[in-house]
C-alpha cells in the first residue's frame, strides 16, 4: 500500500505489470485464439491475402503485440506453412511483450520468433501486425465531471481519490464520466505513422465500443469478478478500448482506418463454420460437438461475437481488406 495517491493508469501499469510477470494470465480469463485452433488459422489466413493484396513485399515482418501463450501465432504459422509457403518464406516472426514468464512460454509454441519490449523495437520495413485483447491490457485514465468541475480519479491507500483536473481532451463527448487510453492511442499512432512510411498494415481486435466507455475498468481474478484496487498484481485489470479514438489516433498519422466490424460479422467472412465444418468431419460426435461449439462461441452474436470488434489500420489507398468489405 501507498500513502501518495498515485494516478490510476501508473496504477494499472504497475498492476498489470506484476500481474502478467507472475501469473498465467489464462487461469483468469479465456482469450479467441485460446477457444478455438480456428482463430489463429483464420487470422494468419487473412494476413497472407493481405500480403498478396500489398503486392508480396519481401522481407516481411509478420509481428504480434502481446501474444499471451502464443497460441495465435502458432496456429497461424502452421497453416501459412502449408497453404503459404511464399508468404512463410518472405516473412519473420516478431513478438512484442514485456513479460519474461509469457516470453517463455511463447518461445516454446513459437520458437522462431524475434521479442521486443515495444513497437520501437521491430526493424524497420513493411509490418503486417496483429494485436488481440493488447490495448485492452494498457493503462486508463478516468476523469468526472463533479458540479461542473472536471475531477481526475487516482489511487490511494486501495480505494479510488478524486483530483482537480484539467477537462480532458475529448471531454466535447458530451459525457460526465471519460476514460482515456494514452497508451492505446499512442501505440495505434505510432503503428499507423510507421505503416504510412514503411507499408503494411494492422489487425487491431478487441473488446470495447466505438467510443468513450466513460468508467469501464474491470479487474477478473480466479475467472471472477474483483476490486480492481486491492492487492495490485493480483488480478487482471481491463478496459474497453475505445475503437473511435484509435481510429483517430491512426488517421492523425495519414494512414486509413477499415472497420471497425463486429468479431462474429469479420470471422465469418473469413470462412469460420466453412473450416469449423471441415475440421469436424470424420471426428466422434462429442469431438465434433466441441469443434462446432468452440466457433460459435466466437461468433455468438450476444457473447464475444459482438463484444469483440475488429479494426485494420491501412496505408492511404489500400482496397478493402478481407472481413471488412460486405
Ligand atoms: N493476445 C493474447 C494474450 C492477451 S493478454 C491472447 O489473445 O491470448 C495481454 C498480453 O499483452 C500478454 O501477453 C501481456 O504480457 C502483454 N502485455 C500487456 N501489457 C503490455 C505492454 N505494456 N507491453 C507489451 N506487452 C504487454
């Protein structure tokens, strides 16, 4: 415990910094890639049209922000491997996490890749980068509107301290509760400047809305609900990542936004109950059953299918991408 009340996002950062260096994040929380082997193979299916589509650069960086177990990537190799060979040939895999106990654990799934600390690190030249539930993981900031003065909310001895502030820069939502993300829109600022100059493009999915989410920090802990404020590093914290002000963030760096379209509506353009079938013919029943229930959930127009969105950050002029287009 502290006594100096400490602004929420350099609480959540630190938080979240012990919790994923000491935790398997996994026995908290279930991530897509983690429900079903489809995910990945679907996603590094997409990156290989998308490549095709920007015309095969070669070399290629195929990178992930915050990977996990490295679940996705594994998935999406092994499929590029085979129906992708031209597109496995020119490409290198870059990790970007911060954990070493997650570092591990992908090096074992996913031994070829490169690990940086941040975005900074990836060499230069063309990216094709895919980041799922990342921005969500990165720290918040909350204000309030209190009798027509702007509060900012910090942390102090584990319950919640309210501060003068400033108005927040997007306090013109019209809302008395605002929560920004200045890591999320940096990182989506910096990624966007880098595919304007160096080609490419990202695959941001997420869950949130396309706007302010006002007050939506959670934390989940053994699979549950938690304070968000007790024993920091105990428990995983999120927040929505707010689609609208990533979108800004990429455009204010000349690069173009496609989406954002709901994760059910893009995984199923991309073919999921078609490889979902495939994968179930000539099981058992039940193995059957698992396969077609796993993609549902997924999709699940009142569950993740909806909860989740996908956006892609593009250079100027790319054509639609596949799951973006109708
Ligand atoms: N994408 C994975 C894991 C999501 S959990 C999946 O879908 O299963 C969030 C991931 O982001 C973890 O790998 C965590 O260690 C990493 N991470 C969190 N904050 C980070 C930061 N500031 N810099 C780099 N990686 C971070």
């Amino acid at each position: 415990m502290t006594n100096t009340a400490e602004r929420l996002d350099r609480f959540m950062a630190r938080a979240n910094a012990a919790y994923y260096a000491n935790h398997d994040p996994f026995a908290d929380f279930t991530t897509s890639p983690e429900i079903s082997q489809i995910f990945g193979e679907l996603i590094g299916a997409w990156a290989a049209v998308c490549w095709d589509m920007l015309g095969r650069p070669t070399p290629v960086l195929f990178a992930e922000a915050g990977p996990g177990r490295g679940t996705l990537m594994a998935d999406a190799t092994r499929v590029l491997a085979r129906v992708a060979p031209a597109f496995t040939e020119a490409m290198t895999v870059h990790f970007i996490e911060t954990s070493p106990r997650l570092r591990a654990e992908q090096a074992i799934r996913v031994p070829m890749a490169a690990w940086h600390d941040a975005l900074e690190g990836l060499p230069s030249g063309p990216v094709i980068l895919i980041a799922n539930e990342f921005l969500d993981a990165l720290p918040v900031r909350q204000f309030r509107l209190v009798a027509g003065r702007w509060v900012e909310r910090f942390v102090q001895d584990g319950a919640f301290v309210e501060r003068p502030a400033f108005p927040p820069e997007n306090a013109e939502d019209d809302r008395s509760e605002i929560e920004i993300n200045e890591a999320a829109d940096a990182f989506c600022a910096d990624l966007a400047a880098r595919i304007v100059t160096d080609g490419g493009l990202a695959l941001i999915l997420d869950y949130g809305r396309d706007g302010n989410a006002g007050n939506s920090l959670q934390a989940l802990r053994d699979g549950a609900p938690t304070d968000p404020l007790a024993e920091p590093g105990s428990a995983d914290l999120t927040a929505h990542v707010d689609f609208a002000a990533i979108a800004r963030a990429a455009r204010g760096q000349g690069a173009e936004v496609q989406g954002p379209v709901m994760q059910g509506v893009f995984l199923q353009r991309l073919g999921l109950f078609e490889r979902a079938e495939r994968l179930a013919r000539g099981r058992s029943e039940t193995e059957a059953a698992t396969v077609m229930g796993a993609a549902r959930r997924l999709a699940e127009p009142r569950g993740m299918g909806s909860l989740f969105v996908a956006l892609a950050i593009a250079a100027p002029g790319t054509p639609p991408l596949p799951g973006f287009a109708a």
